[in-house]
C-alpha cells in the first residue's frame, strides 16, 4: 500500500484531503543540532521530464509503446538545454523507460550531469492500442465517440483497447 505509513493515513487508503500531504513543522523532521540551528533530514526530489521532440512530433501523434520515433536534433538540443539548466544540481539517478527516444534523452542528460541512466520498465508510456501512430483527426475518423470517452475517464477507457489510466498507475505504483 503507498499510503502505508505517512502521518494520518490509515494503512492500505487512499487520502482523502490533501492535508495529509501538508506536514505540521514537527513532522518536517526538523531537528536542533547542538551549535543551535536546524538542519533538515535528507530530503528526496524528483524531476520529471519527458522525451525530446521526435520525428513523430510534427503532427503531433499517439506514439505510445510500439511506434518507434528517434530524437530530431531539435529534441538533442531540448535535452542538452535541460542538462544545461541542471548543472549545479546534484543528480544521484537517471531513469529512463525502455523506449528509444527517452533512452536518448536521459544518455543526453546523463553526460552532462555524470549520474548512470538506469532502465525501468515500469515508466513506459501508456500503450494506446490501435491510437499508437495516429493524430486525432485519425482518431475521431476511425475510432469515432472513442476519444470523447478518453477524454471523459482516462483513468478507466481502455484507449484504443491498450491500457487504461488506472493500468498504468498500478504499473508505476510500486515504482521506488
């Protein structure tokens, strides 16, 4: 259960405010440190980034886990400016999904940010099913009322018969 030991959270449910997520000073685990000032303890952050623009970008399309599109020098570009913006921050770990195109992103940031890229298969992109390749002109076309019920509940529409919100959450749940 991810809620499993956070403050005021009964073990195995979700929360239902988002105080639970807004810690009192006490649980900030803030600690006095004997010269009289207060450190705090180690603290995780997490960047998210997605992929650079691929030759699949223009028009925009429904890439998903099977359609293959590699990087344009205008996404190596996007990458090398991200790392540029990163430098001076400390990057412990660079983990990429499996596909092509954010395996190339990461390799771009991780050599300019000296932290390995590290491949999980939990981070692929939500598998669109008979969307992937597609626009949404195509889509509508094809697939007509379908994208509307996307649109709707993307956490329980199975897209194009792939996964649905929910699939991929359970996917990256457990993610650590």
């Amino acid at each position: 259960s991810w809620a499993g030991g956070l403050p005021g959270i009964a073990r195995g449910r979700s929360p239902t405010t988002g105080r639970e997520f807004h810690p009192t000073p006490k649980q900030r685990r803030i600690r006095l440190v004997t010269r009289g000032y207060a450190k705090l303890s180690s603290v995780l952050t997490v960047l998210l980034t997605r992929h650079g623009h691929t030759d699949r970008s223009d028009p925009e399309q429904y890439l998903g886990q099977h359609v293959h599109a590699s990087l344009t020098a205008r996404g190596r570009r996007d990458a090398a400016a991200l790392a540029d913006r990163l430098q001076g921050v400390h990057v412990d770990r660079i983990i990429s999904s499996p596909l092509g195109r954010a395996v190339e992103t990461a390799q771009i940031l991780a050599g300019r940010l000296a932290a390995p890229v590290e491949v999980d298969e939990r981070l692929t992109e939500l598998d669109y099913g008979t969307w992937e390749g597609l626009t949404v002109e195509e889509i509508d076309r094809r697939f007509p009322g379908e994208r509307e019920l996307y649109d709707a509940d993307p956490s329980i529409h199975r897209v194009g018969g792939g996964e649905s919100g929910l699939a991929v959450a359970a996917r990256v749940g457990d993610f650590t």
